[in-house]
C-alpha cells in the first residue's frame, strides 16, 4: 500500500467477468484479496454497522416518547420504585388529564371539582422547584411549592364570593431562600418549637441541636401530586442537625369541595428521637395586604389551660400548666383589639405567643375560630395535637423582604395557629408534658384541618 492510500490496480481487468472480482469505488478498481479491496469491504461493514445502531437508537426513542405520551393521557402510570418512598399510586378513574403550554404544566381533575395544576417557581441548585394550584369550585385556591413543602398562596372567598390571599408569603423562590426568610407557610422540623439551650437528653444520650436556619424548612421536597392532593416527602439523615437517627416524613395538603384545607404529617425514625412538626402559616383574613389583625379580626380559643412563659427566657415554658386568667381566657369570640395592648403582654413582644392546650381526648377536635367581622371570612382549626400555638405576629416588623404584590408586612400583619406539642416538651417530661419522643416501629401522625366559611 502507497503513502497516498489503497493500493491501485494496475493489472489487465478486461479478462475478469464477474461483477465479484471487480469493485468500483469512486472511480478506482480494486482486484479481489488486493490491500483496496479489504480496505472497502471494512469501510462497508462499518457503514452497515452504524446503520443498525442508528436504527436501534431511533427504535428506543420512538418507544420512550410513545411511553411517555401514554403515561400522561393516564392510560399507563410511570412510578418511583419504593425505594424512594413515593407512592404514585393513582386512581385513574378519578382523574382527568390536560396538558397546557407552560412548564411540565399538568391539570388533574377529581370527582368532587377540584383540580390541580403544577408549573415551575424557579430552580435552585440546578433543580426546578414545581408550584402546585389546588382550586376547588367555590373558587378556594392553595398554592404549594416543593421548597420546604410550603404553601405559598391560599384564596379564599369572603360573603359576596370576592376572592382573597389572605396568606402571608413572597413572590419569588429567591425570597423563601434567603436566609432573612422568616418561613411563611413551611413545615418546621424536626421539633418546630423552642428547646432550651438547643440540648436534650434521649435515653441518656445528650444532644445538641442546630437551632439557626437549618431544617425541613430549608429543604426541596419530594412532590407526588395525586387527586386534588400533593404529597411531599423528604428523609433526614442520621445525625442531620444533631438530631439522632434517619427520619423520613411525608406532609400531605388535600383541598376538599367543603372548603378544609387538611394537612397530614406522617413521620418515622431508625433511632429515638424527639419530633414536633408543625405547619408555619401566617394568615390575615382580610387578604394578606389587609390592615392589621387589631383591625375587624376576633378569636375564640377552645382551651381551659395555657403553658405560662418565663419572662426572663422569652418563648421558654416555666414547667407549669395553668387554668386560663382574664388575659388568656379566649373561649368565647373576642375582639383581638381588646387583649393584644395589654400591659402584662409587653414581655413577649406586645401581644400572644403562647400555647393553649387542647381539650378533651386524643383524636381530631376544634380547637380554634377567627371571624373578621368585615369580609365575613371564618377559619376553623380542627387538630389531633395537644395543644395550639397562637401568635399574633408581634415579631414581624422585622420582616425585610417585601411581601406578594410589594406589601411590607408590619407587627401584626397576620396571625398563626400552630398546633404542636408543648414548648420545649422534650425537656419537661417530669412536669407531665405529653412525651414528644419517637421510637422506632411506631409512626408520628400529626393532623390539621384548616375549615373557610362566610357570616
């Protein structure tokens, strides 16, 4: 073979006859066992061989994309294995299933009307953030984000059916991430209240724990969307915070046709470990750009007993547990204007921010009404926990990012009702505070009902 390429023939070819002995390749000859001729047969078989590949490439291609088309008309149903711990088991004969324009957008459809879309808020850390619309056909609306499973918007009618987001919140991601964000709306764990020193003892183990900015709150969220619900489920590690053991919890929002909003916490451990989950929504009925919950805003609290604070610890609980005085005593409706100036209130920041326990047996119960008397909006609190934690927003005013639609929220902007443990409970076990410690083989179960009605 030349310097220059594939040996060229030079024989006499007018005596070969046969179409086999002779190959024409542009323009050139090549005799049959010549260095030409291997050279060509190799390049055709190469050729060929990238013509199956290319074939069975284009065969996988055609057969995901038609995979993929059938799994979002519903007629089949693409899974996360267990091992993941989702669970997109759907009943598709409740679903109906509409693609829109925007981002990965979805539309399911439940037999009670209410539908849910899901669309991107943004990306962090390379990963999109899905947002989840509940909307029911009185025209409720709950909005969901996968960053620490938290909701972002909730509209809710008032007498005249006008809508409102009476939810506290921001309108970017980049908010919710910043490190000033006081958590609108998210799931706080793995314990939501104060724990003294940030230290606690479990079976005669001292741990410490991160009490900064850490937590579930800060964390991007499995999301499983389901029929007019959206699960999210997130694992932490061993040792994650402090905090002993693996934990894995799943928080459900599920928006009924009666108006609830119902909020299920559901949560194990691979070593004990003291658990309170709660749901930080911050509300104003009269919309979230409303006046201050002073103004029209009325609370009964279903509660005989309170949790007394240590003034000279703020947040901390004395250890006691108390029948409710003139200040504490909410069971009836009562104006917010007329308790939350008072004096002996200055201590914890110039209004509530106290736990009242719940009455009655375990299981779900109402433990809370707000009516605002101008809009006509009511919202009911049913829980299973042993007490409620009330707080009228004194700390707001420190707020620095602005609000959804550029409002600056102020001191009392909004109100919260957290059902929880009691404070630092894990610390109080002697003084008969229900025992907040996890062990493996049993399962945490938290349950909360948001109710909106109109008088």
């Amino acid at each position: 073979m030349s310097a220059d390429g594939p040996q060229q023939v030079t024989h006499d070819l007018t005596s070969l006859t046969t179409e086999k002995e002779i190959y024409n390749v542009e323009n050139r000859k090549y005799l049959r066992g010549t260095q030409g001729y291997e050279d060509y047969k190799r390049n055709v078989l190469q050729h060929r061989a990238l013509k199956v590949i290319a074939g069975i490439l284009a065969f996988v291609c055609f057969g995901t994309v038609m995979l993929l088309i059938l799994a979002s008309s519903g007629v089949i149903d693409i899974c996360s294995n267990k091992k993941a711990e989702t669970d997109c088991v759907r009943k598709k004969t409740h679903i109906s299933y509409v693609t829109s324009p925007s981002f990965n957008s979805k539309m399911y459809t439940s037999v009670s009307g209410v539908t849910l879309t899901r669309q991107s808020f943004g990306k962090l850390a390379g990963r999109e953030i899905p947002k989840f619309t509940l909307k029911n056909k009185a025209g409720l609306e709950l909005q969901l984000i996968s960053y620490g499973a938290t909701v972002i918007g909730l509209k809710v009618p008032d007498r005249h059916g006008n809508l409102s987001d009476i939810s506290l919140g921001f309108s970017s991601l980049k908010d919710y991430v910043s490190k000033d964000s006081p958590y609108f709306g998210s799931i706080v764990g793995r314990l939501s209240n104060r724990i003294k020193s940030g230290k606690f003892t479990v079976d005669g183990r001292e741990y410490i724990v991160d009490s900064s900015n850490g937590g579930f709150q800060r964390e991007i969220w499995i999301a499983n969307p389901d029929v007019g619900k959206v699960t999210f489920m997130y694992v932490s590690t061993d040792g994650d915070g402090g905090y002993p053991g693996h934990m894995t919890t799943h928080v459900t929002y599920m928006l009924t046709a009666a108006n609830e909003v119902m909020v299920t916490v559901k949560a194990t451990v691979s070593k004990a470990c003291p658990v309170d989950i709660s749901f930080n929504g911050y509300f104003n009925l009269a919309g979230h750009q409303g006046k201050s919950i002073t103004d029209s805003h009325r609370i009964q609290l279903l509660a005989d007993r309170y949790i007394p604070l240590d003034t000279k610890q703020p947040g901390l609980p004395k250890g006691t547990i108390s029948s409710v005085d003139s200040i504490f005593d909410l069971r009836e409706l009562t104006d917010l204007n007329t308790r939350i100036h008072r004096p002996q209130l200055a201590h914890f920041g110039g209004g509530f921010s106290h736990n009242w326990v719940t009455r009655g047996p375990t299981g779900l119960k109402k433990a809370a009404r707000v009516v605002h008397k101008a809009s006509g909006r009511v919202m009911e609190l049913y829980t299973n926990q042993p007490s409620v934690h009330f707080s009228t927003g004194n700390h707001l005013d420190n707020v620095r990012m602005l609000g959804k639609e550029y409002v600056h929220y102020t001191k009392h902007s909004g109100f919260s009702l957290k059902s929880q443990n009691y404070p630092d409970a894990v610390n109080h076990i002697k003084d008969m505070f229900p025992d907040p410690i996890l062990r493996p083989g049993t399962e945490y179960q938290h349950e909360i009902v948001y109710k909106f009605s109109t008088v």
